[in-house]
C-alpha cells in the first residue's frame, strides 16, 4: 500500500478554508477516485515541536491507495478538475510525498 500525502505549509498570510476541504473538496476526492483511494485522513496542524512554535503546515490529507500505478491512472483521468478545485480552499501551494506503508 502507498500514501500520498499533500501538505499544505502554513503561513501567517496563508489562506486555508479547512470546513470547505474536509466537507468538499475531499468527499469528491474520493467520488472521482473510486476504488483506486482505499481511504484518507485529513490533518489540521495545531502547533509546532517546541511550546509556542507554530504548525509547519496548515492542513494535510493522506490519501491510501494499493499502489502508485493505481493513483497516478487515477488522478491523470480526474486530475485537473481537482485541481481546478484548489482556489477554492486556499492559496497555499502543497508539498507533496507518495510513500510507502510499511507499518499500518
């Protein structure tokens, strides 16, 4: 199994709409992907490592697929509706990882 994880740095001009990606955006993440997303999980970053350090990123969604082949077929047939999607939640540009589980 393979993670994807789109990271969203935080800033303090940072624009992130968390109701509108947990309640939208990522519900159709998963309508578009079908049976190639096994499930996700939604972050909201509260705090950094020290007491008082802000969260290194805003938000983060992390996305569980059976392999890499199954997620790029994926997002190269819906891909540029999602991202036609992103101004709607923020102005952040995401870092992201594909990953592998070895531990779940």
């Amino acid at each position: 199994m393979i993670k994807v994880s789109v990271m969203y740095p935080s800033g303090p001009d940072a624009r992130f709409d968390m109701d509108y990606y947990r309640d939208r955006h990522m519900p159709m993440v998963q309508a578009r992907m079908g049976g190639a997303l096994k499930f996700y999980t939604v972050d909201r970053g509260l705090a950094g490592g020290a007491p008082g350090q802000p969260p290194v990123y805003a938000a983060a969604a992390h996305l569980h697929c059976e392999s890499v082949e199954a997620f790029q077929a994926s997002f190269a047939q819906h891909g540029r509706e999602l991202l036609a999607d992103v101004p709607n939640f923020t102005d952040i540009t995401p870092v992201i990882q594909v990953s592998e589980v070895v531990v779940g």
